[in-house]
C-alpha cells in the first residue's frame, strides 16, 4: 500500500512523507521483483507500490512550487539471511538496499571518485529505526529542487532473492512479508511562497518555513517601500544571519572565531 501522508502548515506549504513498500504476493513470480544489483524508481518503477511506469506520477516540480527535501531511508540490513517457515515460506528477508536521490540525470550521491553510486545504505539511514538499529545519517543540507526539475528517489537490492528462490531456499512469499521500504519527506513550498522560497535562495538563504515566514513578516512591514532594492535584500540578509547567530549562541552551538 502506497502511504502519503501531508500535514498543511498554511495555505501555501505542505510537510509531506511517502513511503513506498514491497510486499510478497503469495507464489513466487520473478517479474514482481527488482532483480539484484538494479536501480528501480520508487515513483514510476515496476515493483511493489510504485505507480508502475505511468509517466503521469513523475515528480516534477511544477513553476509554482519549490520543493525541500528533508530526509530519506531504506529498510536496515545487510545480511542475507531470511528466515523460512516449515511449509517453504519466506517469513523475513533482508534485502540489503541502498537509495538514490536524483535530479534529472544527477545523483545526489557520488564515491569518492565523483561517479555515480547507489547512494546510501539502509544501515546509515534505516527506516523504520529501532533501538538495535540507530541512524547515524542525516541529510544536512537539506535538497533543493527548484521548478522545471524533475527528481526521483531510486533504490537498488543487492541481496538476489530470485537466487534464493532457485537454489530452493523458500517456495512463496506470504502477501504481509514485507520484503523493503524507502521513506521520503519533504517539504512543498506553493504560489506565494514558492517565490519565497527562490528569492531566498538567490540571496544564499537557507530554505525553510521559518524562514519563509520570517521573509514573509518582513515584506508586510515594509509594505509601500520599494522592496526591489539591494538595500532592502542587504538589510534582510543581515539581519537572518544576525538572528541565526543569537539563536546559536544561546544554545550553545556557535563555533568560536577568534575574529569575534
């Protein structure tokens, strides 16, 4: 089952989570699942809750929005090892997966030689997180997709479950095994707020609702001024940074400069 959840924060922006699922379907049919060591979109792919090849799904960030992703995970694990019940069926699987997140034909993650990789790995990002498995990964900075992108999150299995199914490890996959998981959240900025969101970004701005409602309040206080100036975005740049610093400072998480 396909699960999106959004929660209106006004009018004009959306925290929104996906989350896309891979269920077994009872006999084992090789054409349900992702074949080992490919990549698979989460939005358009072939398997599991994915909107199977329709174009229409594609995430394309239209010109009245701007999009801020926030976070993304995969199930946890790395080995192999299922469990199997006595009738042959698969009960649990590890599917060690990485995700990708790509903007147009960019993947956000590069190795070390800056080629394109598998991205991150669901022991770094896991979803969901337990007590035995911790995430120790953050998406810091945050994504910015801005209008005319099209983005896509994209997930690769490594561990072959066609394989397994060969060698006669299991026979059929009940439909309430879930076989891997990506979670996506991020935050859709529309209309206004999207123009927001882009002026920031020309001013070298973070983009995030408190920061577009802070340049939200300081364009209704200068209603009637002329707002088009250098001054004007100079002043409000200053002025950001010099909350942001108090901010940090008072929760103790300003780095010392000696030049201060």
């Amino acid at each position: 089952m396909q699960v999106l959840i959004w929660v209106m924060i006004n009018m004009a922006i959306s925290n929104q989570q996906y989350q896309w699922n891979l269920f077994g379907n009872g006999a084992f049919v090789a054409t349900e699942f992702p074949i080992a060591g490919t990549e698979n979109s989460i939005f358009i792919g072939d398997y599991g809750t994915a909107q199977n090849g329709n174009l229409n799904a594609v995430a394309m960030v239209q010109d009245t929005e701007f999009v801020v992703v926030e976070k993304i995970a995969c199930t946890p694990g790395i080995s192999p090892e299922g469990s199997v019940s006595a009738a042959g069926s698969l009960t649990t699987w590890i599917p060690n997966m990485c995700i990708q997140l790509v903007i147009e034909t960019t993947g956000y993650y590069r190795d070390p030689q800056n080629i394109y990789s598998s991205g991150i790995s669901g022991m770094a990002s896991p979803y969901p997180a337990s007590m035995d498995v911790i995430p120790y990964y953050e998406l810091w900075p945050p994504i910015y997709i801005i209008p005319g992108q099209v983005w896509d999150v994209r997930y690769t299995f490594y561990n072959d479950l066609h394989a397994a199914f060969d060698d006669g490890y299991f026979t059929s996959i009940p439909n309430n095994v879930c076989l891997g998981r990506v979670y996506v959240r991020y935050t859709l900025f529309s209309d206004s707020d999207s123009m927001i969101a882009n002026k920031l970004l020309s001013l070298g701005l973070p983009v995030s609702v408190d920061t577009v409602q802070w340049f939200r309040q300081l364009l209704l206080k200068s209603k009637g001024l002329e707002t088009e100036t250098f001054e004007f975005y100079l002043k409000a740049s200053r002025k950001f940074r010099e909350d942001e610093d108090r901010t940090q400072k008072l929760m103790g998480l300003k780095r010392y400069s000696g030049l201060e």
